[in-house]
C-alpha cells in the first residue's frame, strides 16, 4: 500500500509521516524519502499501553480528538490509581474486583454498549481484555459491537458496561436494566 501512494504523490515525502519505534525499518525508510515527521514512541512502553504514546495520540490528534482532555483525564486517573490510594477508592482496583467477582459467579461475558462517537472502543478493549485475561482457560468473553437487547434476551452469564459520551443509547440501555430511574448511575466518558 505505500507504494501505490507513494506513486499517486508523485514521490512527494512531505505526505506521509511516520509512527514507529526507534531503529525500525520504517524510520529508515521515513529518513530515506524524507517523510513530513517521524515520531518516535517509547519502546519501553508495551503495546496494550500504547494508546497515550505516540502510536495512539498521533492519530487522536489527526482525527480531531481533544488529545489535551483526553490526557488531563489519565492524568486523574494515574493520581487515583496511585499506590497511596485506599483500594476502594481506586478506580483500576474497583473494576477489577468487579470484573473478578463476576467472573467467579458466573458471568464470563463482558458487553461493551457504546455511543456512537466512541463505539471504536469497543474493538479496542477487547483486545486489552483477550490480552489481559484468558490465563489457565479462565477469563472474560468480550461481546463488543452487539445491538442493545431486550432484558429477557440476554442470560445471566453477562456484566455489561456502557461507554457513554453523547447518550444516544441511554434509552436502551435503561431498557435493560430494570427499576433505574431516567439516567441514574450514567456517567459521561
């Protein structure tokens, strides 16, 4: 693929960046044609980490993500996972115990509902989740990008969890859960 537009640019370097680690052939060849930029990531960083290294900024910031936000908010959320912080106040800790102790009763499947604006999370957590998880034949079963059911159709082996940015699933997602009063407990991304 690069070389078919490399050609449609008439081998103009200033179209392409790059995004690789230090020493990759891909540097190599981004220094060789003269590319606009070549960001170099931190290869000390492993890949299911990688989305606030440049592998994942860099293209936030091309799409029009708020990069400065996005990182303000992992900024917190480094400070409330910080070992000084009481387990139950700790947002990692929590969600893993919850994920934990749903899996010990039963409920191995993990349901991403998402607004659409951040529905590509999904595919994203997923893999975090298949990585993370799945060790000595245990784990979660991410189910990402499935319509939003009715209650009597889903069956007591799921937990779900709601990426909620815009609130275009609200009304589904209150459908499924029985006795939650209008928007109770939904919390934006």
């Amino acid at each position: 693929m690069f070389n078919y537009f490399w050609e449609q640019t008439g081998g103009d370097g200033s179209h392409f960046i790059a995004i690789t680690d230090p020493g990759t052939t891909l540097e190599a060849l981004a220094n060789a044609r003269g590319f606009r930029k070549t960001f170099l990531a931190d290869p000390t960083v492993g890949g299911r980490f990688s989305a606030l290294t440049h592998f994942g900024l860099v293209p936030a910031a091309l799409i029009g993500f708020n990069v400065e936000h996005l990182l303000q908010r992992a900024r917190w959320m480094m400070r409330q996972s910080a070992a000084d912080i009481s387990g139950a106040r700790n947002p990692g800790l929590v969600l893993g115990a919850v994920l934990g102790q749903a899996a010990v009763e039963g409920r191995d499947k993990l349901t991403i509902l998402a607004d659409p604006p951040v529905a590509s999370l999904g595919a994203w957590l997923d893999q975090l989740v298949d990585e993370s998880s799945g060790k000595q034949g245990k784990g979660l079963i991410v189910v990402d990008g499935e319509p939003v059911a009715e209650p009597e159709r889903y069956r007591a082996d799921r937990i779900f969890v709601y990426l909620r940015q815009d609130g275009s699933l609200d009304t589904q997602v209150e459908k499924t859960t029985p006795g939650r009063s209008s928007g109770a407990g939904l919390r934006d991304f």
